[in-house]
C-alpha cells in the first residue's frame, strides 16, 4: 500500500484548525465535538495531525460491526484534527474515489488479520505499526479508467439505496400516521374520515367467534410480526413442532390467527391458506361476512 499511499505526519503546530475529528464507522469523518456532544480531544491541538479534504485516517478501534477498525475519507470539511493514535495518509498514484469504496469494503480485513491477531489486541485497539499498515497489500485495477468506473458504480448504488431507504422511512411515517388517524380514539374520535358512515362500538364476541376444531393434518403455519400467518416450511427456524399433531388447531382462509403472548407486538395475521397451527395460538373467525383485513390493521 505504500507505493500508491503516503503517511501523513503533518502537526496542526500553526493551529490551521481547531476542528476536532472522529472516526464513526458510519458517517466517516466528523465533528468530534457533534458526534459525542462534547470535545475529548485536548483542548491544546498543536500536536495534533492535520488532516485536508480529501485524505484518509484509519481508526484501529474495533467493534463487533467492524473487528479490524474503519478507514474513511475527510468528505466533510476542508480541515480538521486528528489524535496522533489514528493512521493518517493520502493517495498517490491512485483513484481517490475507487480507494474509498476499497475501504468501505472488506476486502482489506485479511491483511489486517495477518498483522494484527486476536491476542495483539489491547483495551480495544488493534496492534499494527504504522510500518505494518502500509505494508497491507491491496487489490487495485492498474487502469485508472477502470477504478473510476468501479467507484462511480460503487456510489450510485448507495445514492439509490439511500434514496430507497428514505422512501421506505416515509412511507413507514405515513403508514404509522393513518393507523393512529383512520382509527377512532378511545373518545370515539378519528382525526381522518373516508366516508360519511357512523363507527359504532362493539365487543370482538359479536363479530368474531374462536375456531377450535383440531386436525392433525394439513400444513403447518407460524405467525410472526412481520410474515403474520405463513408455511412454517418458509422459517428459517428449527422444527420444534410435536410430532404428534392431533391436538393442532385448524386455520381456514381469511381466519385470524394470533400469538397470544405477543399479540401487544403485533404478532397476528390473515390467513391465505387452510392449516393447522401450534394450539398455543388463537385462531379467530367472522361470524359473518367481513372485511379480515380491516381488523388485522386495527389490531396492528
């Protein structure tokens, strides 16, 4: 690594910057002073390293996310400080960009592992010299067109993720606030109305009626928070199911089916299919003709 690197050991001495950075495996570089609401580094930063946009710093802490620490770029801001205990560099003779996805990758964990063994590891630090770190073998295209084209790949699908992830989060926000609004209060008030019809109050005894037959045949089912009612063949579970099924409870299409000891997280579903559950489970069915899904999200 040390032909397409070089170590940085510049000191802040002229104080170019009194900006405080840390490492999170997840932001990358950032204010120290946010990120834990107060300044460890000491409040004299002369001998501090000085890093510029643009340049690397490797953190040896490790976690159970990340057991051979983080590497991340200086993205954020044009100056800042680092403890002498971080590894700082910059690149030489290679894409910057595809460097940066390099390391946000695992591809570099084996080399760390060589250097720097479980028993080296100290009060939560990896033990590798800097001697050591750029001596990492890295893998690197040797046309510069194909590093630029792997990184901007490499970003646009963490663009998209992204995008997607806070979709996801909105639409979970929206989904959140109608199951609070389109349902009546415990005053009988609902903040959103889909139709001029009166609601009126009624015990689950009238609209449903607890289905215990019990069949030893049929497929199995499990409910779960977020399948609700499924095959168990899809679980990635053990089958710890008795193997004498006779007292299993059967399921039709449209019953609901719930977890009594977890119906307050959730656990309940419609059916899609007929079987037979665990009797640990409720199975409910409509008196008459009803919507079963309505109930599943109130319920839910």
């Amino acid at each position: 690594m040390g032909d397409i690197t070089k170590r940085i050991s510049r000191k802040n001495l002229n104080l170019d910057s009194t900006l405080p950075l840390t490492i999170s495996a997840q932001y990358g570089l950032v204010d120290q002073r946010k990120f834990f609401d107060k300044q460890i580094a000491s409040k004299k930063l002369e001998n501090y390293l000085l890093l510029k946009n643009g340049e690397f710093a490797y953190n040896k802490s490790y976690s159970k996310d990340y057991p051979f620490g983080a590497i991340k770029r200086l993205n954020n801001y044009k100056l800042g400080v680092l403890s002498t205990l971080y590894i700082a560099f910059k690149p030489v003779s290679i894409n910057t960009d595809y460097l940066e996805e390099y390391f946000d990758s695992t591809k570099w964990y084996k080399e760390i592992y060589k250097r720097a063994t479980e028993g080296a590891r100290n009060h939560g630090l990896l033990n590798i010299s800097p001697q050591d770190f750029f001596e990492l073998n890295l893998s690197i295209p040797n046309n510069r067109i194909e590093q630029e084209r792997i990184s901007k790949i490499l970003k646009l699908l963490s663009l998209v993720i992204t995008l997607q992830q806070r979709k996801l989060n909105d639409l979970n926000s929206m989904k959140s606030a109608l199951l609070q609004d389109v349902f009546p209060n415990t005053q009988g008030i609902k903040k959103i109305k889909l139709s001029t019809q009166e609601w009126n109050l009624q015990k689950i005894s009238s609209i449903f009626k607890e289905r215990n037959q019990r069949n030893k045949n049929g497929m199995l089912l499990s409910v779960s928070i977020s399948k609700g009612v499924y095959p168990f063949s899809e679980n990635d579970r053990k089958d710890n199911s008795s193997n004498d099924k006779s007292n299993y409870k059967e399921v039709k299409i449209n019953d609901l089916a719930y977890n009594s000891m977890r119906m307050w997280q959730g656990a309940v579903g419609v059916s899609k299919y007929n079987g037979i559950v665990s009797p640990a489970y409720t199975v409910i069915t409509p008196k008459k003709e009803e919507n079963p899904n309505f109930y599943y999200y109130y319920f839910r």
